[in-house]
C-alpha cells in the first residue's frame, strides 16, 4: 500500500475546512483590547482565524507535537507539546501560522496596537531553550530578515517544571513591520533532546496585562475512550490463521483482537484464477478452513469482511476480474451456513499506482473507470442480504485545496465531484488511508481526514480513519533516461501501459522532474544471473517504447540525467543516484538510465514509535474527529506490524 508514483511540487493544503475544528471569534476587538489572544490550543488544529501549526525538520533531527490533554495551565484544557531531538546536522523547529497560509490574496495580523509578545512554557525537565523568530511579509520569501530572539534573553533562570509566563518586547525584533505578521517560529538550535509545553500565546499592549478568561472558548467536551470507538484491522497473511493444525495461530489473533478492541477484520481472500473463452473465473483458496474460521470470529463478536484487489481492476478492461472477484466472495456467501459467511466485500483498489495516472489528460478517465468498478461491484453486493461493498483511498483523495480539488475533480454520473466525494455517495462506508505518524498539526491525522469526515457528515455516511504500522524495505528502482513530459505522455497514450502496474514481471515506477518523465522498473529483492538478465532485457523493451535512448540525436542523455540527479537530490523519499548502461542488441546501442532508492517516508507509519506513541496519538485522532457525525473509528494497518509494534519489537 505504498505509493510507487512520484509526482513532485505537491499544493499546499488549503485550511479551509479546518474551520470546523475551531470556534468563530471576532479578528480583534476595535478599540484594540489589553491583550490579543492568537494561540490557546483548545479549539484543535486551528486557531480562531484558520491558522495552522506544524513542526519542521530536516533528518537526522526531528520534531513532534502533540495536543496533550493532561499538562494544561486550565483544567479542562490542552497545551501544545513540543518533543523533538536535536543533532548537529538537520534542524527542528515549530512554526504557528497567524491566519491560513492559503488564503488568496495572504492576510496577515496586524498587531501594530500591542508591544509585547507573550506566551507560557513548561518545561519536562527544564533547561531547554530555543530561539523565538516572528516572520511579517518580507520574510515569508527572505528568511534572512526574519529577526530572532534566544528565549534565555527573557528566562535568565531558564524554562523550568512549572509553568512561566515568557514577555519580550516587540522592538526587540528590529525591522518587524507588526502590521503585516504572518507567523511565530521555535528554533531549536542546540543539540539535544527536547520536550516542553506551550500555552496563551498572545500580543498584550502592556507587559502586566492578562489574557482574559473571556477569549478562551470551551474544549469540544471530553472525549470517550479509544476503546469506545469502532476499530478495524487489515490481516493479509491468512496462510497460518486457516491452518487446522496450527490452532495456536488463531487463539493469539483472536486473543490479540480481544485485548486491542478490534471490531472488524479486512480478510485478505486468495483466490486461484482462469480464464475460459475470455471470462475470468475466481475460486477462493481453501474455502473449507475459512468457514470454522469464520464461525468463530462471528462467535467473538468481529465482522469480517473479505479483502481484495489490485490496482489493475481499476482499468476497464480489467473491470470483469473485480466483478468476479466480488461474485466468488458472494457465491461463497450463499454456499456457507449464516455464522460461516463474510459480512461483505472489501476492495484495496489504487488507480494512483498505475502509469497512466501520471498523465493529466488520461488521470480523469482512469478515476471515472475506477468510480465505475465501484458502483458495479457496489450493485453486485446490494442484491445479497445484510452484506456491504466498501474500499480503501487515501485520505487525499478528499482535496482541501482549489489546485488539488481540480486535479481529482472528475464528471461521474451527471456530477461533478472530487473522486472520494464521488466514492462517499456510492458507498456507505469508505476507509480512508490517513497514513502520518501524528495526530495533530497541519499535515497529521487530523487535518487529513477532516474534509472527508465533513463531505461524508453532509451525506449522513461514514468514514473510517486508516493509520499505517507498517514500513516498506528500500527497493531499488532502474529508471532508463526520460523524455519530455509532452512526449512521453503521447507514447504512454499508444503503449498499451497505461492501466497497468507490473511491467512483466517487475513494477513500474514513475519518476518526474518537471522536465523529463522517467520510467522505471523496481529491481527484484533477491537478485541472481537469471532474474538479472530479465530484468535488463525488461529495461531494454521498456526502454525503446518510452525511454529517450531510441532516438539520442533528439534527446541527448547526459542533460537529462543531469536535470533527474538535482530532482533526486531534493526528493526525500529517494537517495542516491548512480548510472548505468545496458547494450542493447537490437538497436546497438547503449541504453543510459540511474538506479535511486526509494525509501518509505518515517512519518507515514508508527513503525518503530512504540506503544504509548500510537496509543496518545489515537486518542488525540479520536478526541478531535469525534466530533463529526460521520466518524466511523480506526482501521489500523496491519496485524503484524501492529502487534510487534504494541509488543516492542
């Protein structure tokens, strides 16, 4: 469930919908008041004007917030924790948006009627220290001119375990124009490791004046435990937990259920497959151990749904094998007694990982093809009794923002929708895969999920939250030297690869450098002279239909491969890159590409974080999704990962 296309220069969020997460107060009060409360972290991710936080960094340091419900000034209330570890190279800091960095044209704060700034700090051990940095509108594109204040200026005896109040004087920040602000920033700069709480963060036109009570509106309420809300899990070995002979299997998932409060099971359902005369024809593996296997998770109080899919089933020619793959799990259905049958149907379906979805012009058709496998399937299960269609998509195929909405904007059955608003009407429940370690922040768990929350709120469905524990292996990925981004679009077009993810037998990779689009196979994990030698051969035939070594007069390689190493170089999610040439012996020549890493990014999973890491942070998801209607609990992926990870390993 790892992304394998690379699409560069990602949109900003738009914050927009976030306003649902905070209360609506006045901009400031005119005359201004005595103190101009900007941040007080009861109202969720958002201040009272859209604005967002989030840490920064840069590895091999890294920062962390957390709304954190139990070290508060007020009681009930939150403070914003900052845990973050500090090395000699990287950096880590907390940045804190005034107003809504996607606002057209940028507003900014303008607090030219206060003279201070305040905030309160605790400190987990004390000592720590940081620098204090206000950016107005010059900053925002010269960080240079940013002024900074060490916060020992205004702490001589340093942050302590109780909470202090911080005051520094707005005239120490030479050259700030305060009428146009955009954002306070934390600057971790000694290495180290942190952990501190901030609270009241305001402007005051006197240093003695008080943050009124007044200005602080209420918390959503306490929130029910984690163990209150519906909680799913993938399971995609399925080898051990069917074997008879190994019952030990099954008592230590059913148990491990039990314990962590899991209520439903995606099942993964293998199948063997045929076809005859052109028709697809499904048969689940092994049906007689899934029926005891069934009966008793019913008799444990789980629902289980069967899991299936690939990316293909989302082109239409491939359309039939999704069909039979729900009327094989429905056949199944109707041969079994009432206990020994699947709840419903559950699709792991992801056109984005196909090479046609790197195409602008084909992406739209491919997302109508996909939202027309899922109402055919969806109309397949509706004629069996008590038994549901739904499907995993990211939680981004829920846009917030204008350029990402028009991206994933498609006409489906008359409407014109974004892909996952079009998903949330044909289903009544979707799973979305809101895959960051972190629950809060502009880029957490939280801010993802909220615009699918709210679109699925208006239409009375349900949504649930997905969060990953799993972390993929480096894979080495080939790519063979690219072509302009118009060409290879027109050779994409006629290659017949457009709805397809595995190139023989290896998968495809898109690389995109605004420039050039590369094509790219990933290397397999165990190499020996064999798979080398079909693997180059594979590279080659993939090479002449859309690699620039078939015509190099046109396309010179050498300044292409220099345009894909500084886009390399600044992807985060790739390292290293080194050349290679393969002889061709057909065309006799040399066919030039580079070989990169792909790594999966450390926020998406909680792999590695430990217990009480994913525990806080999914009841800070819980606390604050759970106050939209359509929340319809975790789904955590997936059941070995997440046991090694509650288990330490």
């Amino acid at each position: 469930m790892f992304l394998s296309l690379r699409l560069r220069r990602l949109p900003k969020l738009s914050l927009l919908p976030f306003a649902l997460l905070a209360s609506v107060c006045p901009l400031a009060a005119e005359p201004p008041s005595s103190a101009l409360l900007v941040w007080h972290f009861e109202q969720g991710i958002t201040n009272a004007w859209g604005g967002q936080y989030n840490a920064f960094m840069r590895e091999p340091s890294w920062a962390r917030t957390y709304l954190d419900p139990s070290v508060t000034r007020s009681s009930p209330g939150h403070s914003l924790r900052l845990t973050a570890h500090r090395e000699a190279d990287g950096f880590c800091r907390l940045w804190m948006d005034f107003r809504p960095g996607s606002e057209a044209p940028r507003q900014y704060l303008d607090a030219s009627a206060y003279h201070y700034l305040s905030f309160w700090i605790k400190g987990q051990k004390g000592g720590e220290d940081f620098d204090i940095e206000l950016t107005d509108e010059a900053g925002v594109e010269n960080e240079d001119s940013r002024p900074r204040r060490p916060l020992r200026a205004y702490l001589p005896q340093g942050v302590t375990t109780a909470w202090r109040e911080v005051v520094i004087p707005l005239v120490d920040f030479r050259g700030l124009d305060r009428r146009r602000l955009v954002r306070l920033s934390l600057s971790i700069t000694k290495p180290g490791d942190y952990r501190f709480y901030l609270d009241d963060i305001a402007f005051k036109r006197l240093k003695t004046a008080l943050v009124p009570d007044a200005a602080r509106p209420r918390t959503p309420g306490a929130a029910k435990p984690v163990a209150d809300f519906h909680r799913a899990m993938w399971v995609w070995n399925t080898k051990d937990l069917l074997d008879p002979d190994q019952p030990e299997q099954a008592n230590r998932f059913f148990a491990f259920c039990s314990e962590n409060h899991i209520g439903e099971i995606y099942l993964s359902v293998k199948f063997d497959r045929r076809v005859a005369e052109g028709v697809p024809q499904y048969a689940i593996r092994t049906p007689e151990r899934h029926r005891p296997f069934l009966v008793r998770a019913h008799q444990e109080g789980l629902r289980i749904e069967g899991l299936a899919g690939t990316p293909e089933w989302a082109g239409r020619g491939n359309h039939p094998h999704a069909l039979a793959a729900v009327d094989t799990i429905l056949a199944f259905n109707r041969a079994s007694p009432t206990g020994a049958r699947f709840d419903g149907v559950h699709f792991d379906v992801e056109p984005y990982t196909l090479v046609g979805y790197s195409d602008p012009q084909y992406r739209p058709q491919l997302l109508v093809a996909f939202l027309e496998m899922v109402s055919q399937c969806t109309a397949r299960v509706q004629t069996e009794p008590h038994t549901r269609f739904s499907c995993d998509v990211p939680a981004w195929f829920y846009p917030a923002g204008s350029l990402e909405r028009e991206r994933l904007t498609v006409t489906f059955q008359g409407q014109e929708k974004t892909a996952g608003e079009h998903l949330t009407d044909l289903l009544e429940t979707v799973t979305i895969m809101d895959y960051t370690n972190q629950a809060d922040g502009a880029r957490g768990i939280i801010a993802r999920g909220i615009p699918a929350l709210s679109y699925a709120a208006a239409q009375g469905k349900k949504i649930v939250v997905g969060v990953e524990t799993f972390l993929e292996s480096d894979s080495i990925i080939s790519y063979v030297s690219g072509l302009p981004t118009d060409e290879f679009r027109r050779r994409l077009a006629t290659s017949g690869l457009s709805d397809r993810l595995f190139f023989e037998d290896f998968r495809m990779s898109v690389f995109s450098d605004d420039v050039n689009v590369h094509i790219g196979l990933s290397a397999p994990r165990e190499m020996n002279d064999t798979k080398r030698a079909a693997y180059e051969s594979a590279l080659l035939r993939l090479s002449r239909q859309l690699g620039a070594a078939g015509d190099p007069e046109r396309y010179p390689v050498q300044p292409v491969l220099e345009i894909a190493r500084a886009a390399v170089a600044q992807d985060p999610e790739l390292k290293g890159f080194e050349t290679f040439e393969i002889a061709d012996p057909e065309t006799q020549r040399n066919v030039t590409g580079f070989r990169t890493v792909r790594r999966m990014s450390p926020r998406i999973t909680f792999h590695g974080l430990g217990r009480e890491v994913f525990e806080e942070e999914s009841r800070s998801a819980v606390e604050w999704l759970s106050t939209q209607p359509s929340f319809g609990g975790l789904a955590i992926h997936f059941y070995e990962t997440y046991r090694e990870l509650l288990e330490g390993k």
